[in-house]
C-alpha cells in the first residue's frame, strides 16, 4: 500500500513540473526566411496573371508607411510590403461617326 501511495505522489508532483517544463520551453515556430521583394513582387505577379488579372501596379513601401491599396504580402524580413492597387479603367471614347454629306 504504501509502494501505490509513493508512485500516487509522484505522478501528482510530476505532472505539474512537466507542464511547467512546457510552458517554459520556447514553441516551435515554423522557419521564416526573409524573403527579397523583387523575388515575391515576380511571384505575385505570375500568380496574378495566371489569374489572368488585368490593369493592376504591385508597389514596394516601407512596412510603416501608409498607402492606399490592399496589402499582399511582406518582404525583407518584414521590414517592407507589398501593395496591390487596382489601376482605374481608361475612359472609353466614343467612335467618332463619319461627317454625313
């Protein structure tokens, strides 16, 4: 009785000493590399005309910087992004009819 009251305590203090172990170990984080933006922006850019996507600009601006379009993606150790802004369609003319006689 007194070898189960042992292995009983040793469970109950090993328990909490391994999930303190856990939480102090650092998790394991999936491997990031610092991608340069001219190799993303040309990624970005076969996916978008793959897409077959028409009449956009992919631009490079510091990570801070505030600028009018939709983020993509982050580059160069996240220090920089990549906006998507979709250009304005050109105002269509209208044919010009031939002068009548």
């Amino acid at each position: 009785m007194k070898v189960l009251a042992a292995i009983g305590v040793l469970l109950f203090v090993s328990v909490p000493a391994h999930a303190q172990a856990q939480a102090q170990a650092p998790a394991a984080a999936p491997a990031q590399t610092a991608k340069p933006c001219e190799e993303l922006k040309d990624e970005i850019t076969k996916k978008l005309d793959a897409k077959g996507v028409k009449g956009y600009s992919l631009d490079i601006v510091a990570k801070d910087k505030d600028a009018e379009g939709k983020t993509v993606g982050t580059c160069d150790g996240g220090t920089k992004k990549i906006i998507y802004t979709k250009a304005s369609a050109p105002a269509e003319t209208p044919a010009k009819e031939p002068p009548k006689p």
